[in-house]
C-alpha cells in the first residue's frame, strides 16, 4: 500500500452515475472484523488472510468511535507536519475483513464492488487479488470482481490508512474520522445493460417547454442502447447512443415547485429508472436566474455529521434534517465541502432544495506556510485534483436540484483547479461553476465571497449599476459580468448570529445578489456517555495536541438537530412571503420566483381570542397586494401558513408571519406608603425580603457572560480586541455596588447607589424610589446614570435579582416564544408565552449568555420556593428584557461545557432596560453600529409582586 504517491487511487473503473437500476445489489454493510496497527511499518501483511487477533466493528463505521483510537478536531491545521505528500509516521491502520456468500444473482456474474467512502485511503482485496486503491474520502469507487467472485467463502479485506497523500487535499474543518464510514455492496453488470447514463433535462422559460438530451453509455464502453419512457409526457423514444428530444409543454422544476416526472430506460437486460426535472440554470446581465426568473439563495452549508456516528450519517436522519430546513424556508444547501451520501441527493430533488455540489477538496491548512507546495499550483497533483472532480461530477449528474458543481473550498490558486474548472464546463455545460478563491474569478461563473462586510456586499451589488472604470482589465470586466453570492456568512456558533437582517435586505435590493449560505448547519459535536451522562464534546477534549476546541459547534441546529434561536429568525428573513401589518391594512408580498400563493392561507386573530381567514386575491411572483385588516384590533398577528400537507409540513405550517401591536401600559398604583427598612438588607439597603420571598438585589449590572462572538474580534474592527476581553480590561464583570445613602421622603424611600469596577474611576448611579403598595407588593422607579468617560461599550444595561429555589417556569407578556437580542428577534411574536425551566436557556455545548426574552410587559417568574411578577408600569422601557437561569453569569462564564455547569439551588433574573446585540464575530463582522451599547442613561418603573410556596 503507497500511502504518499500524490494521485488519484488505482485500479477504480472510470467514474459514473449512480443509476437506480434493476440490476441485482447485494449490501455488504453489517459486523466486519476489524483491527488496528499503530503504524503500516508494523501492520502485518497478510490482512487478507484472518491470521492473528481480530475484534469486530460495524460498516459503515469510525473506529474512532467504535473504541478504536480517538476523534480529532482541527479547523485549519493539519494536525501533522507540512511534508506533502508524506503523512506521519504516528499513521494508525485499520484492517477491515469480510467472509460473505454471494447473493446467486451475483455469484459467476460479471459484477462491481462498490465503495462510497472511506477516509482516508484504502488497499482493496478479494478473495487474494488486489482491486486496487482508494483516494477520495467522500467519493465513490467501484472495483471490477468479474471472475473473482464465488459463490460462498469470498474473502473481502480492506486496509485503510488514517492519514495519506489524500489527506493533504481533505483539511476541511471538520474531525478527522478514519474508516469506512459509507456502503459498501455489489452490483451487478447486466450484459445489455447501460454502464453509464447523462441526462440534461432543459427547459425553456420563453416557450414553457423542456427537452431531453441524453448519452448512454453500455457496460462494454460502447454507445448504450436503450428504450426512453416518460409516461406523463407521452414520450417515448429509441436512443443509440446520444440523443436530443423535444418534451413538448413540461411543468419546469424549481425549489418552489419541485416538479419531476418519471420516466425509464429499458434494455433486454435492465430497467433504469429516472427522475427528470426540468429546469435551466443561467446568468443574464450579472443576475442568476432559474428558468428566466431571479434565483434567489436562502441557503445553509451542511456537513453530514450525527453524534453518535460521525459521518454514518442514516438516510432517514438525512431526510429529516432537509424537512426541517424545508419548514424554516431555507431553499438551498452547500455540500460543505465534500459530496454527501449519495442518497441525499434524491430527497433534495423530491423535496425541493438547490444544491451547491462541492468537491471532496480543501487544501487549507497550507494557509499557515503561506501557500508554499500547495498541491492546488503543482504539476504533480494534477491527476488528483481531476479524478476528483470527475467523480464527484459523474455520480450526481442526473439531479435537478444541483445547479452549481464547486471545485472544493479554500485550496488557494492555481492550475490545477483551472483545470478542473475546465473539464467541468466542457462536460456539463448545464450548470454553472463556483470556486470561493477564485476573487478575479477568471475560471469560475459566479463571484462568491465569504463573510465579507455588509459595506462590502453594498458595493459589490451596486458596482454593476455604473460603467466599469478606466483601463478595467479582462478579468475585473468579467467579474463584474457575474452574479454574486456570500458562500459562507453570519457565522452561527453559540448566541447568534446577528446582522441577518441587514445582510438580507442587501441581497432583496441589488439584482446582483444571489443570497448565501449560513455557516452552518449543524453544530458538530461528539456524544460520549461517562458515568452513565452522556456529554456532548468538542476540540481538545479527546486529547488533541492541536485542536481547534469549540469552532466546531457553530450550527443552527445542535448536533441532536435541536433548532437554535438563530433558524427562528433566519426563518423569517428567509420567509418567501412578507406581511406588513397596520392598524388599517395589510400588505403581503410575495418573495417566491416562479409561484404564486394560491398554495398558502392567510388566518388572522387578535388578543382576544377573534380570528378568521383573510380574502386574498391572485398575488403572482415578486408582486404585492394589500387589503384591509380587520377593525378595531390593538394587537393583530397575521399569518401565511400551507392549505394543505407537503412532503415536508403538514397542512397549518406557519410559513410566514407579521404583526401589529399597540401597547396600553398597565396603570401605576395610586394609593402607596413608605416602605418599612426592615425589608431592607440595612448595609447595602438591597431589597431582602417581599412578602416572605427573600431576595437579593437588585443590583446595577452591565456585563453578560462572554458569547462565542464575544470572544472574537470581528472582521469589521479587526485591531479592536473581542467584546468580552473591552469588557475584562474595564471591569464590568466584577462591579462593586455601594450604599451612597438611603432617605425617607414624604411618599417614597429614595436609596442612591454607585456600582463601579475595582480600579477604575467611572461608575454607574442608580437612584431607586421605593413605594410599598402591598406587603407583597412594591413598586420602584429606577434612574440609571453613568458617570466617567466608559472605554467601552457595554454589553447590557440592567437590574440583577437572586431569588430563593431553583426556576420552574416563566410566564411572560411580550416577545416569545424563544429568546431575542437587539439583532436577533426577528420571528419572535408579541402574545402571553410560557417556558418551562429546560426552556430558560440554551443548552450550548459550551455555556453562554442565553435566553433573554424581549419586549416584556409583565412576567412572573416561579421557583421552587415561591416567585416574583415583574410588571413594567406607566412610564417605563418597552424594551425590558427578562433572563431567568438556575446559574449565575460567572458560572456560565467559567465552564466549559454545559454538561459540567453545577446550578447553585437559586435562581438568578436580570431585567435589562437596554442590551447589546450578538454580532457574527467568530467568523464575521461584530456587532453592528446600530445595536452597540455605549454608556447610556435608563429609565424604568417596575411593580414587584412576590409570593411563597
């Protein structure tokens, strides 16, 4: 086995599309025997044979997860030194070997042996002879066992390196898990049957009509013959070989309409069947458009990734994950940065998602050396780089729902991905090219960026509204000429991401922009189960010399495929209808590009309880309507949901939603007295004790525990350090309050307050006027003032309470259900919201600020030991948020994982007049200008009610 050679693998027959077919399969998935050698140096050689040790593992599997070894996460660096193409010598080998009978359909029959992924290379035999070698991890190979295969006893062994040449075009931020981790099985080779078959399914958008062009190849290498059916089109046809048909009037296939119609090719020998979709992917004046209309991409980048299994990933996981990006209107996905399981491929085409079809390439670790020897510019890799391309191609050619090929992602410049880009265009010109590095963008068809600025994203979608400046170069003429997409942005990792709103109404205003694709889908965490817990890991935490620690858990969706607060409001700014509701009318706007709304409802009702169905007329794509709302609602919450069950929703999903809301403030009590100090904690003259409820607070507080995007610089300030070390430098989490004196005036008790950080001369005045109202009842009004010039921006400003007992629940009027920060409260709605106490926070893999609820009018707020209602009354904030947490800030801020946060039996509330946004930091710009936090004033009235169990 030569595991630092530099090409694609040998002895693999020439790549093709995967057919379902009637020719006989046989999987060969199940219990393996299985071992493992430190190095190849000491790996016997006779792994075929069954001497020695051997335990067992399923395929397809990780031995790193089936107790072999351990897992490694890096985002960027190899974890192994720069020498392509020579791995290291600490190279673990896994033996895999097989005793199998051969299905009688198979046995004596010319037939394949199929692999669709093993990482990272692997040495195949059967029965004695060597098939050959792998490279490609994510890519599929298939072995000619044609008079080698018998019918009981055949001997399968396969010996896979962990790491290899292969390994140095495979950095793609993601853990490094060796084995076979996708199916294997055998496929029979019918003699008349088809090899190969090229499927093009166009549609013209002026005509409405589409035709086929096929190319068919048989199992011999020669022109394949076969019967064309397509029962609903009333075609049918002989092909010999290549073949252009008109289709005649066809239902195109879009994301929104993801039409496909049936049809078959039919041998003496075999019966394939196809799933055409007709549809045409093409760039007009710098604008992407899908069957003559804008394309629009509301899209997230998915690796495959389950808990538990790694990269073994289930089809009907799979299925599952697509329906819920389905239900929160997500439109496209970006194989980031591999081909996924081949099976994933149908369900995008049946349920409707377009797809950035990416190669099994990155190169990105070479970034830390400057790009020297990176494989991607060096005559000698070439042939790699081609077979990968040329596999990836192949297999997924006949879907619809791709409609773009990408040559991999971050592997810098160079020729080797011209020619890639080259045999891609000259084999399928149907589709369009995409490469992110490619700025000048000479090889690629769209001009594709990641997390660049919003100022940068407005320049690019107006540069093509003016004349190119003088002496423009080629190159620049021709990316101006190309449509541009943010292949990667608003990075979700923890609390986040911020700035969607703003990215969004960019894309909606400049043709130009094609959308993006959120990093990303999934966070990728590992499950293990110690001391019957199951904990949920990351980088570093299985013992990583070099990691890249939590980077990995960055997903709107956890790695249980639990939605983030992020895909609620990527849901809304995703939604393919906007409702604009006022008190006299409403404005729906269709955001679809092909379809009408005659597929959705519009329900109406109001606080109290009324509703109906709105009276909308025909709304066809990109146009609006507005018709009247319903008389006399203060608060009226409109809403777009299916008139009938998809693949994906049943009938009632709420598509889209708007609202209008007037807000009567509750009444401020007339009849008070002067509270008794006794109430009072006589030091700090804090609050102790409300109707038998003890207390501690409340306390000025402006500091939040650190966000993933507080712990990094953004992009946009990339010399300013991250949020939570501004914070650390000026104190703010460890403020000081002192008593500066306490009074009784005629109808209130006035207390005056400075809370400060140590060593540092600015400070915050807090002057609370207490009125008693009932004994379980008080009301204080709240004038918050800075003093001193702040260095920095802070990260809340707000009201700190400790109350006796764990959090059971909060029941609240103002936004919810979820969380919502300044930048992310878009699908959130005004209504009276429950939470029960798991649903307070954010189970983040690493513990963080969380589940601040926004807009609150009132709130009670219950515990084990009893409870406080917070109600903001005349002349208060309207924008009071309400955190509730079983752990104080600085427990959240100094744990690692959640699994590991111990609650201290209180519960701990902050009420915030005013709070920062969240920002995409990690892998973006900051927090935006418009949601900062600089040292400010705040004003707030509050009724506290307490009571005991």
């Amino acid at each position: 086995m030569d595991i630092a050679r530099k090409g694609p693998g040998v002895g693999a027959l020439i790549p093709r599309a995967r057919l379902t077919t009637t020719a006989p399969r046989q999987s060969l998935n199940g219990t393996w025997q299985f071992r493992v050698h430190p190095a190849l140096a000491v790996a016997p050689d006779d792994y075929w044979s069954g001497t020695g040790e051997w335990g067992s593992i399923p395929v397809p599997a990780h031995w790193v997860l089936e107790g072999h070894g351990a897992p490694a996460y890096t985002n960027v660096r190899f974890p192994f030194p720069i020498d392509p193409p020579n791995p290291p010598d600490e190279n673990p080998i896994g033996d895999y070997r097989l005793v199998f009978d051969a299905d009688p359909a198979l046995a004596g029959k010319a037939a394949v042996l199929r692999f669709d992924g093993i990482e990272s290379a692997a040495e195949v035999r059967l029965n004695g002879h060597v098939l050959g070698e792998t490279r490609g991890s994510r890519l599929t190979h298939e072995f000619d066992v044609t008079g080698k295969l018998t019918a009981t006893g055949n001997v399968l062994a396969v010996r896979v390196a962990q790491f290899s040449d292969a390994s140095y075009l495979e950095d793609q931020d993601m853990w490094w898990l060796p084995g076979i981790f996708r199916d294997v099985e055998l496929v029979a080779i019918p003699e008349h049957g088809l090899y190969d078959v090229f499927v093009v399914a166009d549609y013209d958008p002026a005509a409405a009509t589409g035709s086929v062009r096929l190319t068919l190849t048989a199992n011999d290498g020669t022109p394949g013959r076969a019967t064309l059916e397509v029962p609903e089109l009333s075609l049918r046809a002989e092909i010999d070989g290549e073949a252009t048909l008109d289709a005649g009037s066809v239902e195109p296939w879009s994301a929104e309409n993801p039409r496909l119609y049936d049809a078959t090719l039919t041998t003496p020998d075999e019966r394939v069947s196809l799933r055409l979709g007709f549809r045409r992917v093409e760039v007009r004046d710098s604008v992407l458009l899908i069957n003559g209309a804008p394309l629009q991409f509301r899209g997230v980048n998915r690796h495959e990734h389950d808990p538990s299994r790694g990269r073994a990933v289930p089809l009907e996981t799979a299925r599952a994950e697509l329906e819920l990006m389905k239900r929160h209107n997500i439109n496209a996905v970006r194989t980031s940065h591999y081909p996924p399981h081949p099976g994933l491929l149908d369900l995008t085409d049946e349920l409707g998602l377009y797809v950035i079809l990416e190669c099994d390439l990155e190169t990105h670790g070479f970034v830390e050396v400057g790009w020297r020897d990176n494989p991607s510019d060096d005559p000698a890799w070439e042939s790699a780089y081609l077979d990968r391309m040329q596999r990836t191609v192949h297999r997924d050619k006949n879907h619809a729902s791709i409609v773009f090929w990408s040559l991999g992602n971050e592997a810098g410049h160079g020729a080797n991905l011209e020619a890639m880009s080259a045999w891609t265009k000259a084999f399928d010109p149907s589709r369009l090219v995409h490469y992110e590095h490619d700025w000048d963008s000479t090889y690629v068809d769209v001009y594709s960026r990641m997390y660049a600025t919003h100022d940068e994203v407005k320049n690019i979608g107006e540069e093509v509204l003016s004349p190119a400046p003088y002496g423009a170069t080629p190159a620049e003429l021709h990316r101006r000429s190309l449509p541009f997409i943010q292949c990667e942005y608003a990075h979700a990792m923890g609390n986040g991401p911020g700035g969607l709103e703003e990215y969004q109404e960019l894309f909606d205003r400049y043709p130009r922009l094609a959308g993006g694709f959120i990093w990303e889908w999934i966070e990728h965490a590992i499950a293990v189960v110690e001391n019957g817990q199951r904990r949920l890991l990351y980088g570093g935490d299985f013992g990583e010399q070099t990691h890249d620690g939590n980077f990995v858990t960055d997903g709107l969706v956890s790695a249980d495929r639990e939605p983030r607060p992020g895909l609620t409001a990527l849901a809304h700014w995703f939604a393919p209808v906007r409702i604009e509701v006022t008190e006299d009318a409403i404005r729906i706007e269709n955001r679809y590009a092909l379809v009408g709304l005659d597929h959705l409802r519009f329900v109406w009702r109001d606080a109290d309880g009324a509703e109906g169905t709105l009276k909308v007329p025909t709304v066809g794509p990109g146009e609006t309507v507005e018709v009247p709302a319903p008389d006399g609602n203060a608060t009226l919450t409109v809403e777009a949901v299916l008139a009938e069950a998809t693949a994906w929703a049943g009938a009632g999903h709420v598509v889209a939603r708007g609202q209008f809301v007037r807000l009567a403030p509750a009444a401020r009590p007339r009849e008070t007295t002067v509270p008794d100090r006794a109430a009072f904690d006589p030091i700090s003259m804090r609050l102790r004790t409300l109707g038998g409820l003890s207390f501690e607070g409340p306390v000025p507080s402006l500091w939040r525990a650190p966000t993933d995007n507080d712990r990094y610089p953004g992009r946009d300030e990339p010399d300013l350090p991250p949020y939570a070390e501004r914070w650390a430098e000026a104190g703010i989490d460890r403020v000081r309050t002192r008593l500066v004196t306490a009074m009784n005036e005629t109808t209130f008790l006035r207390t005056l307050h400075r809370t400060a950080p140590p060593g540092r001369d600015f400070a915050v005045d807090a002057d609370l006027h207490w009125r008693q109202v009932r004994p379980d009842v008080v009301l204080v009004d709240v004038t918050l003032t800075p003093r001193g010039p702040w260095p920095t921006e802070w990260a809340r400003l707000g009201l700190d309470l400790v109350l006796p007992g764990r959090p059971t629940g909060l029941d609240w009027d103002g936004l919810g259900p979820g969380p919502a920060y300044p930048d992310l409260a878009a699908g959130t709605y005004h209504g009276r919201h429950h939470a029960d106490a798991d649903e307070l926070f954010t189970n983040y893999v690493r513990p963080q600020e969380s589940g601040a609820r926004r807009g609150v009018r009132s709130a009670a707020i219950a515990t084990s030991a009893g409870g406080l209602r917070v109600t903001v009354v005349e002349g208060g904030a309207e924008e009071i948020a309400v955190t509730v947490s079983p752990w104080s800030r600085t427990a959240l801020a100094t744990t690692l994982h959640h699994h590991d946060l111990v609650a201290d039996g209180n519960t701990h509330v902050s009420l915030d007049l005013a709070q920062s946004g969240l920002g995409t930091a990690t892998c973006g710009v900051g927090v935006l200008p418009r949601y900062r936090l600089p040292a400010r004033p705040g004003r707030v009235s509050l009724l506290l009610e307490a009571w005991t169990v």
